[in-house]
C-alpha cells in the first residue's frame, strides 16, 4: 500500500507522487507517516522532509509549512522546497556555510539579528543534513 502525496511551495509544486513512507521535520520532532496513519494536521519546521519510493528514500530540505493526512492522502503545503538538483553547492562547501553561519549567529548582537541568523542556521543544518544523506 501507498500514501498519495502531494507537495506544494511558494516557489513551485515539486511532486504528485505515491510514495511508501514519509518521515516530516515537525515542529515537536521527526514524524513518520506511513499507509492508513490517522488523519493529523501538523506544523511543520525548517528541516529535511524525506520520501520513501520504492525502498530508496529521497531528502527534502523545506521551509515552514503545514502537513495533512487523511485517507492515505498527504498534502504538504510549505513556503519554499529544495531538491538537491537545486542546492548547487558540494556537502564540503554546505559545511562551511554551516560553520560560518553558526559564527555568526554567537556573533549577532541584536534580537532581530538573533532571530534572522537562526533562521538561516536552521537552513544551512537541513541543507548539510540532505546532501549528508545523498552522500550515504
């Protein structure tokens, strides 16, 4: 059995698909979802979406979004999605932006600035994070 999925960003629609399982980056951890879950509506969080199709699994890195299963449908709905043919940069050079955000982040001195370096730590780790699991 399969879960039917559908994923939707700001940016573009990425997949219609039916996959076997899906794990979501939610805002109170890692969610698995597999076929005949329960209907759940979640939050979802800065992180790395992964798709299992066919025993191989795929990651995502999406930004902030929703999730909503029922009747072995999911429909993701986030405010942008990267495929790893968009993340144009080596794992090697993804862990050097990962660093250097980070130095920023001890660095930053105001509340906003706290708050906008986050946001873009938070994107470097799921970016790092993805392409470490193509790596695999």
């Amino acid at each position: 059995m399969s879960i039917n999925l559908n994923i939707l960003a700001t940016n573009k629609t990425i997949l219609n698909k039916k996959v076997n399982e899906v794990v979501l980056p939610s805002l109170s951890g890692e969610l698995g979802i597999l076929p005949f879950h329960s209907r759940l509506l979640t939050a979802l969080e800065i992180g790395v979406l992964r798709l299992k199709i066919n025993d191989k699994w795929f990651p995502l890195v999406i930004l902030d979004g929703i999730a909503e299963i029922e009747n072995n449908n999911l429909t993701i709905i986030v405010r942008q999605v990267e495929e790893l043919s968009d993340i144009k940069i080596s794992l090697e050079e993804a862990k050097l932006e990962l660093n250097k955000i980070s130095d920023e982040f001890a660095k930053a001195a105001t509340k906003k600035d706290k708050i906008l370096t986050s946001i873009n730590l938070r994107r470097a780790t799921a970016r790092f994070q993805a392409l470490s699991f193509s790596a695999v």
